[in-house]
C-alpha cells in the first residue's frame, strides 16, 4: 500500500500569486513523468514519494475502543470533538472535504464547522486543508481544491468516509478505488459542485457538503475515537507550560495561534491577519480551536512542478514518529506522534507514551516541515 501510495500526487492550475519555494531535502530518486492531461481549471501530474528513513518506533498509546452497545445517551460524547451528542453520532457518515488555503480562498466557507482540520503544505509555500466534518456538517463547503498522495495515510484510517474534492491524476484516482473511501468528488458528483462568479478560478469551487453525504446508500463503519478527552473535573489540572501560542512559517503562508483566555480558545491568524470562515448564514467569523497540535513532517520534494515552477512537496505520514507539540488550555505539552501504519490514526503522547487526553472542541492538527514552528512565550 505504501508503494502505491507514492505514485499519487496533484498540481492545480496556476495561482494568480507570486511563490515561495519552501527549502526542504529533495527525493532520493526520480521517475519519468507520466503525460500531464488538463481540464480547464485543474492540471495533473505524477510524481514520486518514499519512505521515510528516519521513521522509528515509539511508545504505545492505543485507546480502548468504544463498544455500540455501551453508549448511553447521558453519558456520549462525539467522537472526534468530544462534546455531548445523542448516541447515533457514532454511526453517523464522515466527510472529508479538500479546502483551498491560497490568497484567492479567503474567506473559506465552512471551514469553521469541521471537527478536525490537517493542514498541510503544497508547492508554493502555501497550505491546504483536508477538513474533517462528523458531528456538524455546513450546507456548502469552498472553496474545494484537489487531492494530494499525503491525504491517503489521512484519511485511510476514518474508514468509510466520503471524500470531497476537486481533480488529481490518474493514479490518485486509481488508488482511491483501492481503499475504503466513498468518493464523491467533483468527478463522481459533478451535480453537487458549482463555481461563484465572485472569486477567481481555481480557487471559486463550492460544495453541497450536505448532500454530498446523500448521495451512496451505504453501511457507515462505527466511528473510532481519535484520541482520549478531558473529562470536565481534569480540565484545571496542569499538564504543560502556559504560553502565548505557537507560529508556522510555511514558506509563503504565515500562520500563528493565539490563546483567548476570555473565550477558552486559540484564535487563527494567517499572514498577520484574523483568518475568517463564512457561517451559513453569511457572516464572517474568526476561525478557533480548543486543540492545536503541531506534528512536525518530514516531507521530500518531488521532481514534479506545478503551474509556477514550483517543485510539489510529498508529506511522508504512512507510518512512523516524530516529535509533536500539542497545544490545549492556553498550555503546551511537548511530546511525540506515533503512526504503526498506514490503515490507523496518528496518536499524541507524552514523554512517558501516554496518550494526551484533548479538550472538547475542534482540533487542528498542522503537519509543519521540521524546524517551521516557534513557541510563542507568555509575558511573564
């Protein structure tokens, strides 16, 4: 499967933005380029990936399972946000959905809803977003963008999850057939997509996310808890040093996270400004979340470029650890992430290996190049 994997990569049409190639280690070997097919607004490549050397194994850190006939509804909790839901959350559909984080994408619409957000980094400098939406999903979604060979190790182990995107290349595509995903993407579901004339192509693809989870009759896998979470008597505990936040120099996305002891939260800011989602009822609203983790990636580049000569970036995430940095409750627990492999969910631990518990809420888990990110101290 892993071998598989690294024939899939994507470029999309070129962006009206200059780029700001992100230094990072090249890969190890070369391929010949398959023939690049184009649509209109997307563009498609092939390029390489391998494994990551450097991949060692760490503590374990599984969670116990939650058995269906166990759940009582006094007592549930979602199981990727972790806040009180009725019991049949657990059998409810998952959507991932591939959002665009270039100049042209802001404000996103939706983005605000999701349960669990990876951003990762694309040629350019810039991000993207493979946006996790369980226990709330949006009427619309945008602006959707293509996938990439670094969603597969994500979305494997959220098994049976509808995925929403834009375009890929022909080995994408085929590996998606390979594994437990239902594809609704813009090839499959072209109905429930449309372009908004205010915003400039590639970045103007919107989604009918809630009908999009509408469109296979089919059995929808147990949900599997993503990591433990606080209960409400534990959240005062101390378990980390107090800090400001944390920011990620991407290249040529700036991206910081502030902790808002008023509200609880850590509020997003990219490029020096307030990043902005679009609620369904059209107001703009900061982007927020309870859990900020930073897993710090290895990625290689590839010998493939896109639109504007940049080369693409492969984020090695099949299997491995790393260092991570885990950010709740205006504090910072310096640990490690752990992935046996490809088919299950990264697990956060400590020093010790055990697994951090998040706060309720929304998790964004940025998988920063190494040596990207910086505490941001308190002034005390």
């Amino acid at each position: 499967m892993c071998a598989l994997v690294a024939a899939g990569c994507a470029a999309d049409a070129p962006d009206a933005y200059r780029t700001k190639q992100p230094q990072l280690s090249s890969a190890a070997s070369t391929t010949t380029a398959a023939p690049i097919t184009a649509t209109a607004n997307e563009r498609e490549v092939i390029s390489p990936d391998d494994e990551d050397p450097e991949a060692v194994e760490a503590p374990s850190a599984a969670i116990p399972a939650t058995d269906p006939d166990d759940l009582r509804t006094d007592e549930v909790v979602s199981p990727y946000r972790g806040t009180p839901a009725e019991a049949s959350v657990w059998f409810a559909p998952r959507l991932a959905l591939k959002v665009d984080n270039a100049p042209a994408a802001h404000p996103q619409e939706g983005l605000q809803e999701a349960d669990v957000v990876f951003e990762e980094l694309v040629e350019g400098g810039l991000t993207r977003f493979l946006a996790i939406f369980h226990s709330q999903v949006p009427e619309f979604v945008g602006p959707i963008r293509s996938g990439r060979s670094s969603d597969i190790p994500l979305l494997m182990p959220f098994d049976g999850a509808f995925f929403g995107w834009s375009g890929s290349n022909w080995a994408f595509r085929r590996l998606l057939k390979t594994v437990a995903i239902n594809d609704v993407g813009v090839y499959q579901n072209p109905a429930q997509y449309w372009r908004k004339s205010d915003r400039p192509s590639p970045s103007n693809l919107w989604a009918r996310s809630t009908q999009l989870l509408q469109q296979f009759e089919v059995e929808v896998p147990f949900s599997e808890q993503l990591w433990p979470f606080q209960k409400p008597e534990d959240r005062q505990a101390r378990e980390g040093r107090k800090v400001e936040g944390v920011q990620i120099d991407w290249g040529l996305t700036d991206v910081s996270f502030r902790w808002s002891d008023s509200q609880k939260t850590w509020k997003r800011f990219q490029n020096g400004e307030h990043h902005l989602a679009i609620t369904d009822e059209g107001e703009e609203v900061q982007i927020t979340a309870e859990n900020v983790v930073i897993q710090f990636t290895k990625y290689v580049l590839t010998n493939e470029v896109d639109g504007n000569g940049a080369r693409i970036p492969l984020a090695q995430l099949s299997e491995g650890s790393g260092t991570a940095w885990i950010l709740k409750n205006g504090e910072i627990t310096e640990g490690r992430w752990v992935k046996p492999n490809i088919t299950v969910h990264t697990k956060f631990v400590d020093e010790t290996g055990e697994a951090v518990p998040m706060t309720p809420g929304a998790t964004w888990v940025l998988l920063a190049p190494r040596d990207s990110a910086t505490i941001i101290a308190t002034d005390g």
